[in-house]
C-alpha cells in the first residue's frame, strides 16, 4: 500500500492549502489517519490526527487553523490549513496506523510559506 500526498506549495502568510493523501489501496481496520510535519533542521511534529470514531487531535501550533477530515471509504485524509505562518512551513507527511500498530507512510508534500 503507497500513501500519495498532494497539495503543497508556496503560498503567502495568511493564505490557505488544502492537503489530501489518498492510500493506493483499502486498508482495512483504520486505527487513525495523521498529518506530520518536519521543518529543516527540526523533530517531526504531529500535525493533526483523526481516529476511526472520528476524534480529532491538533497540535498547539495549529489548533484554530487547521482542520483534519477523512473518507475511510476512499482511504483518503485531508488537511485543510488556514492562515499559514512562515513557521509552517515544512514537509508534510501522512500517516495511516492500523489496528495491529503497522504505520503506513507517504513520502511527504512541501509546503512554503513565504511573503
């Protein structure tokens, strides 16, 4: 199973992206869907996470701009950012756990905010 990421870019301070990831096939047993996201020179920081009932987790840095959803059925996630800050700039990964803990990985979609 490959995970697929779109949706980054440059984009000015105060604008918006839209990040989809989108699994090659069905994984059955979706523990949760998260975005990831590691800027030069720094850890890897959870973005944004979505279990299979739906609950939703944010990060400090991004709670209020952006919003995570999913489609199971597509195997899709998606990340909806708003009011982009240089400091968010970065390599956003997504990230797909099962039931048994297995992780799948995208290969990651760079987002650059800049003015």
């Amino acid at each position: 199973v490959q995970l697929v990421e779109s949706g980054g870019g440059l984009v000015q301070p105060g604008g918006s992206l839209r990040l989809a990831c989108v699994a090659s096939e069905r994984i059955a047993y979706i523990k949760a869907m998260t975005w990831f996201r590691q800027a030069p020179g720094k850890q890897r920081e959870l973005v944004a996470s979505i279990t299979s009932t739906r609950s939703t987790y944010y990060g400090d840095s991004v709670r209020g701009r952006f919003t995570i959803s999913e489609d199971n059925a597509k195997n899709t996630v998606s990340l909806q950012m708003t009011d982009l800050q240089p400091e968010d700039t970065a390599v956003y990964s997504c990230n797909i756990r099962d039931n048994w803990d297995y992780d799948y990985w995208g290969q990651g979609t760079k987002v650059t905010v800049s003015g």
